[in-house]
C-alpha cells in the first residue's frame, strides 16, 4: 500500500502483496425501484431505474453501505484533516450491468450478509477512471487499484475493459478487490475487525524479534520479512495471511507453504487454520473460496 500525504493528501492506493466483465441484463425500461418506507437515506436512494438499480438498492437494504455511481467531487475528496489529490470520473452507466455483476461475484458474493453488514465502508464509489490531479496524461498515469478513503472505497477502471476480461484478468480484479476489502478492515476499522480476530493468531508469532529474515519468516510463522530483520507488525501480520488466502487455491498452499520443509514448526497452518475456522464459526464463511475460484 501506498500512502503519500500533503497537507491535504494523495489517494491512499491499495496495491496487492502478489501480482495484482460481461453485461448480464438488457438495457430496457423497466418498472422504477421504489425506496423502502422509513427515514430518508444519506444518498437518494435508488439513483435511478434500471434493472441494476434493483440489485444496488438491494444492497443498500442488506449492507447499509451506499454504492453510488452518481457522485459528486465532494464525496471523495475530503477527509478528516485535508483533501484527497486525485479526480474521480464516475462509471459509464453502459457498463452498470457488467460492474454489478462484478461486485456480486467477485466481492459479496464471498461474504454473508452479517459480515459485510458489520464492515462495508459507508461509501462504495464506481468510477470509470481515476487520477492525480496534478497528472498531465490521465490516461496512462490513471490509477488501476482500488483506492481508499476515510469512509470509502473507490473502484476505478470500470471502463470498457470489463466487457472483454480474460480469466486471468478476472482473477486479478478478484485479488485486487479483495485486497482492498482487506485494507479497509485492517486500517479502517478503528481495530474492531483485529479485536474480533482468534487472540491464539497473534500470540502466535513473536512480532518483537529483530532477527527474521527470508530463510527463518517460517519457523515463526511468518509470511513475509519486511526488512531491517524485524518481524512484520500483526496488521501487516494479518494482511499477508489474507493476501494468501485471496491469491492461492487451497491445494497450491498446502502443496507450497504447509510442507514441512517449509513449515518446519507448523504454526504458518496454525496460523491459517485459525483464520479459516474463525470465517468458518463467526461467518458462516469459507474464504478460501477466493483464492479457489477461478473464473
């Protein structure tokens, strides 16, 4: 992750620890979505009438967190002490169908309903493109990853490429998604997703040694060594279980990371066993379904 600050401030980039859309309805008219009786909503809700309107609205309903593609400057420039530096330019309403299905399969889908309750950011914002405001060319220097704000996240890119994804395409939009769901509960929780978490994962792994390098990370159940030999702190700790778990199929981890030349100690299993029954037992969730899905 990337973070660069003025005093107003650049976008806070989610970038992947590993290497970083078909349209499902027809465009027709159809019957107008009608809000739901009860106090009005933060965001006019639906924002419009279409078929993909429907399901967004039904999001809102279950989740409580706003999924605009309809948006103004305001609502993602400004964050608690400054402004953010980039442009945002909301999605082409053409490519609606294609990014709802998107989100449904490679992001919600992998939750329940409590979890994303509990967890989605207030703001979910569709662009079409995003970039730094003091870029010359938005083309190239256009930012490929979500991005994340103090109450949101910022998904650009949703632009025609969507239409025409490879598999392997696909996948990477899956990790990238799901990695910036990560750093959202990571960092901008205020900890309540790390206090949730099974304490035995933290407990495992001394996160005071100065002596963890590429040749030992494993034998403390460590994923990755940050640098200067000083063991990762328990986010980035966390993140990098998570970061597994999205990018690796099941058989590829046991096959990779469990054997036990690898995993002299057992405590890198330990460690996701720990996660996966906590997903598992809280949730009703099977993540590694993530990392398995592909396609």
């Amino acid at each position: 992750m990337i973070t660069t600050l003025r005093h107003h401030f650049h976008p806070i980039v989610v970038i992947p620890f590993f290497a970083l859309l078909l349209a499902l309805f027809a465009c027709k008219k159809e019957m107008p979505v009608t809000p739901a009786p009860g106090p009005a909503t933060f965001y006019p809700m639906p924002q419009g009438n279409a078929p993909y309107d429907e399901i967004i609205f039904n999001w809102y309903k279950r989740y409580g967190s706003y999924i605009l593609y309809k948006y103004e400057e305001r609502d993602y420039r400004y964050g608690l002490t400054g402004y953010y530096t980039y442009v945002a330019r909301p999605i082409e309403p053409e490519m609606l169908p294609a990014a709802v299905d998107l989100l449904g399969e490679y992001w919600f889908g992998f939750y329940s309903d409590s979890f994303l309750k509990k967890y989605l950011p207030f703001k979910i914002l569709l662009a079409d493109r995003a970039w730094d405001e003091d870029s010359e060319d938005t083309v190239y220097n256009a930012f490929e990853v979500p991005i994340r704000g103090h109450d949101f996240l910022l998904l650009p890119k949703l632009d025609r490429s969507i239409l025409k994804m490879t598999p392997a395409e696909r996948n990477t939009f899956k990790i990238d998604l799901n990695m910036a769901f990560a750093y959202w509960l990571i960092f901008s929780t205020n900890g309540e997703f790390m206090k949730d978490l099974p304490v035995d994962f933290f407990n495992s792994s001394p996160y005071h040694r100065t002596d963890i390098t590429s040749a030992n990370k494993y034998d403390y159940g460590f994923l990755l060594s940050p640098g200067f030999q000083q063991a990762p702190t328990p986010q980035y700790d966390l993140l990098s279980y998570l970061t597994l778990i999205f990018t690796y199929r099941k058989a590829d981890i046991e096959t990779i990371f469990f054997n036990r030349q690898t995993d002299k100690n057992g405590l890198v299993r330990k460690k996701y066993m720990l996660l996966a029954t906590y997903f598992k037992d809280k949730y009703g969730m099977n993540i590694q379904a993530i990392g398995d899905k592909r396609n």
